[in-house]
C-alpha cells in the first residue's frame, strides 16, 4: 500500500444549530503539495479552515493525520500535529518584535523561565534572513506593528517554518497585499513546498492559485464540486465552477 | 556638566542629532525619560543657583521624596502589569487601607510584624484573585467589577473598624527593614528600587512577560498560540492586589498608624502614573522603567510646586494637565508606530 496522505477529511459535515455550513465534505492534502481550497463568499471554506486548525469540532466525519483518525479539540492540537493557519489578519502581536512574536508561546528560556533573548535574536535573524526573505526589514527588533501586511505575514510563516511545521493553512493571504508583496509570498510557498511543506491556498483569487497550486478543489454550498489536478484543468473551467456551482 | 554642554553645542550635523533624538524616542518610556530629565536639569541648576529659596536639593526635601515614592510605586507596579494585560484595577486604593488595617489589628493583637504582614499581603493577593474571578466567569469589565472592589473594600474597613485610625507598633526589627535607613538612603526607597528591577526581569526577560504583552495585544492571537490568556490575566489581577498590601506595609510602616480614609484617590494616582509613563490604555504597550518614572514624575511636579509654595488646592489641576498631555502624546505615538 501507498504512503497514507498527510491529512485526509472523511465525510465531514458541520452545522451551527440549524445551519449546515459543511455536508460530506472529503478531500486530502498530500506532502509537500500546494491545494487550493477555492469557492465564492458562504462556500464553506473558512469553516474547513476552522475544522482542520481546531478551531471547529466537525458534527460528522473525522480527519486523519499520517492515516491515524485524529480529533482536534484547538488550536493547540492542531497545531502540535504540525498544522500552522495564518489567518488574514495575522495572529501576531503588534507591540512586540519579530524575535519576540516568532517565538510567542514557545519561548526559549531557562529553567527558571528566563528568556534567552540573544539566542532567540540570532535565531530569528536566521530564519528571516534564509528561511524567509522579507524585503526591507533590517532588524529582528522591529515591532510588528511597524510592519506591512505582506511582512507581517512573512512573519507569521517564518514562525511555521521555524518550529518545522507539515501544513500551511493560508486563508487569503493574498487579499491585503501589494503585487510586489504577493508574487513574494507565492513563492515561499513554492520554496516550502521544495522542502516538503504542504500549503492550502485558501483564495478567490484563481490566477494567484494557478500559479503555485498542484491541485484544487473547489466548493459549493458546503461541499466539493471539483477536485482536479492542475494539469488537467484551466483557469477557464476553474472559473466556470466556482460561478456556475 | 561643562564638557556636556560644549559638545551638546558643537556643530553637528542635522541627521545625527535627530537620530540620537529619535533613538531615545523609540525606545519604550524614552519620550518620558527626556522629560524627566530635563525636568531635573532644570530644578538643580534652580536648586544651585538660588539655593535658599528653592530648597530641592536640600536633605529634607530629598528625604521627603524617597519617603513619599515607594508607596505610590508599589501600587503604580501592580497596576501597571494588569494594565499591560488589558485589565484595570480601581479597588487597589480601598486594599491597600484594607490589608494595612488588618496587618496593624493583628499585630495589635499581639501577632509578630513578621507574620502579619505576610498575612496582609495574602489578604491582597486574594482579593485580586476574587476580582480577576469575577471578571474572567462573567466576562465582565474589570473596570466596573473593580469599581464594586473599591466601594466594597472600602466599606468594609469602616465595618471592621469604624472610622478611627489603627496604631501600628510592629517590634524594632520591622521598623527599621522598612523605614530605617542604609547609607542615609531611605529603607522604602531601596525596597522600591529592588522591586522594580525585579518587575523589570519579570516582564521583560521571563516568558510571563512575554505572555502579559501577548494577552493585552492581542488576545486572539495569544490563545491561537495557546497561551493562558486567562490565566495570566488572573495572576496579572493577584500581582496588582498583593502590591496594594505591598503599598500599605511601607506607608503604615513610616506613618506608625493606619487612617480608614487613606486610600481613597490613590488608585487613579497609580493609574496616571501608569499613563504618564507611556502604558497604552489598550493594554499590551508599556514598561515598567516608564511607570516608575511616571511615579517620580508625578511626586517631582508636586515636590516642586509645593516648594515654590503653590497653594495646595491647585496641585490636582497641574497633575491632571500632565496626565492628559501624557495621554495624547502617547496616543500620537502610537499612531505613528514609534513605540
């Protein structure tokens, strides 16, 4: 048998009392692959995002993880799974620094909880000046409040990349950016994948998915209408199904 | 200061003064350290120059000074961490009267300094748990629940003990640790001093720290990352009420007794202090450098007007003119993303 993929939904169904946001919704996201999760306003995709970072128990269905049925309870599970969700307007803090926000939550200290704040500095140099190149930031000490939308989130995935994490949810990360800064994000996205990073490229911008996805898959009403590797669709038929569904 | 003065007026050129300037303005609680400083400046060189009539420098006045900071600075601290967090708290005047009240009882009762004043800062300590309970459950504004705090505590004091003052005889060891004197320095102040260093360690280079800024930030954010914003929002409110009992140690200490009404007022000097000293109301922006310097700044002003014999009723006008220019100057700060 074949490699189990990274994460599987199974039939997930979702409804917040009487409304059904999410019915039998199935689909994977392979290692290293770039999916783009697509559907107009009220598809259901965020709702997906919440389910597979945490946030939302799934009413019906479950995921699996490297095959192994897992339940994510929060954000935390989710995360420790290896998946990290950089949400339009980033989780970041904008009165702390870089350093400081890159390692939020996971600082490194001492035993007596004391921050080792060179050590952290030169790590986050690090990351920002390899991992992730972000134009125009000359210092980790920056505070990210200082920042543009498109360096914030430069932050907020050199944060994933550090602490080694499968899968990327980016729910519209486009949609608040320049040009400049966008075609820069698309490709950290493509650089992760190189390093057998997953994406999930939650957009309604269809040219900047075709560009890096390997696959899409789109909703309507809470659940798939297509599913479909990039080779054999277009933008053309991508469009007509996220309209027409 | 000549050498200083000389080189502050050499020529130089026009980017390098402003990058000096703009460096000490980017760095937290710089803009209220150029105050401060240029505020003492000015009362030596005033001091110096007409010593007999502006006695700043004059041993008195400087003992009066540490004497009156650590009180303030105490409450200031406390008050500023949970502000930081994103919480207020109003009831810390009515708990500092209230644990030294219980502090000066028991020892009355016999029961040693030594044990009671643990107690009283206990009794503090569960307050602000009480108060951060309240809060937290019912999602409430802990500017009103602590506005009950306030009412409450207060009236409780009066219940307690009516409304006369509470003599305070601890044995001559505790008298001395607290309001004695080291190398003719004040004991309070050099407690003040070592709280705020070890403030300073807490919230600036220890992962609680680094969790207070988070939770006032950006809350969302925080708990995304799994941070116990509640949590530290709760040890935030038990840090505020223990140093209101801090508070009431050193001033009941120095004073030998306790007054049921004084307090009142205090929680929103403390609040200012914060403000001044560039803490965002907002929460999550703040240091502890800039509170304490909020604190000396608010007791220099009223040292100063008091020693050029500025009638006392006006001294709140001066006080609230500072505290508001303090909040638009740190509003346009923030707006500009300096600090």
């Amino acid at each position: 048998m074949s490699k189990p993929n990274l994460l599987e939904l199974h039939n997930i169904s979702k409804s917040f009392g009487a409304l059904t946001a999410l019915s039998n919704l199935s689909f994977h996201i392979g290692e290293g692959e770039v999916v783009g999760l697509l559907g107009d306003n009220g598809a259901g995709k965020s709702t997906t995002v919440n389910l597979i970072s945490g946030i939302h128990k799934p009413s019906d269905g479950y995921l699996t993880v490297d095959g192994k049925r897992t339940l994510f309870t929060c954000r935390s599970d989710s995360a420790d799974a290896g998946i990290e969700t950089i949400y339009q307007h980033t989780a970041l803090v904008d009165s702390l620094s870089i350093t400081r926000n890159i390692f939020m939550g996971r600082e490194l200290t001492d035993r007596f909880g004391f921050l080792k704040q060179a050590e952290m500095r030169e790590i986050a140099m690090e990351v920002l000046k390899n991992a992730v190149h972000i134009a125009g930031i000359d210092s980790p000490d920056t505070l990210v409040g200082n920042l543009s939308g498109g360096q914030k989130q430069a932050v907020a995935i050199a944060r994933a990349v550090y602490f080694k994490k499968r899968v990327l949810l980016l729910d519209e990360p486009t949609s608040a950016l320049s040009v400049r800064e966008t075609e820069a994000l698309l490709n950290q996205v493509l650089k992760l994948k190189a390093e057998n990073v997953s994406s999930v490229l939650v957009t309604h911008n269809l040219y900047h998915a075709y560009q890096v996805c390997d696959r899409f898959v789109i909703m309507s009403h809470g659940t798939k209408v297509f599913d479909v590797e990039k080779a054999d669709t277009t933008v053309g038929q991508l469009t007509e199904y996220v309209v027409l569904s | 200061m000549t050498p200083i003065l000389a080189e502050s007026a050499a020529p130089r050129s026009r980017t390098q003064k402003q990058s000096i300037l703009k460096q000490i303005m980017g760095k937290p609680a710089g803009a209220i350290f150029l105050v401060f400083m240029t505020l003492q400046i000015v009362c030596i060189v005033g001091a110096l120059l007409y010593p007999d009539d502006f006695r700043y420098l004059s041993p008195q006045n400087l003992t009066i000074l540490m004497k009156a900071i650590p009180v303030l600075g105490c409450l200031a601290l406390g008050a500023g961490v949970l502000m930081i967090s994103g919480e207020f708290d109003l009831s810390i005047g009515s708990v500092y009267t209230f644990t030294a009240i219980l502090m000066a009882s028991l020892v009355n009762l016999g029961i040693s300094a030594f044990i009671a004043a643990p107690i009283g800062i206990l009794a503090g300590v569960m307050i602000g748990l009480l108060n951060g309970q309240i809060t937290l459950r019912f999602g409430l504004p802990s500017f009103i629940v602590t506005l009950g705090g306030l009412l409450f505590w207060r009236g409780a004091v009066l219940l307690y003990n009516g409304a006369v003052q509470v003599r305070f005889d601890p044995e001559a060891a505790f008298s001395s640790l607290f309001s004695g004197s080291l190398f003719g320095i004040n004991a309070a102040f050099i407690w003040i001093i070592l709280l705020v260093a070890a403030f300073h360690l807490l919230l600036h280079s220890h992962r609680f720290g680094n969790h207070v800024f988070a939770t006032g930030g950006n809350r969302g954010a925080a708990e995304a990352i799994g941070i116990n914003t509640g949590r530290v929002k709760l040890i935030g409110f038990a840090i505020a009420g223990g140093m209101a009992a801090v508070a009431g140690i050193l001033a009941t200490t120095r004073v030998g007794s306790v007054q049921p009404g004084q307090g009142a007022g205090l929680e929103l000097q403390a609040i200012a202090a914060c403000v001044i000293g560039g803490l965002s109301l907002r929460g999550g922006r703040g240091s502890i450098i800039g509170i304490f310097l909020g604190v000396l700044l608010i007791h220099t002003i009223t040292d100063v007007l008091l020693l050029l014999r500025a009638p006392g009723f006006y001294l709140d006008m001066f006080i609230a003119t500072l505290i508001v220019l303090a909040a638009i100057f740190n509003h346009l700060i923030e707006r500009r993303g300096l600090a």
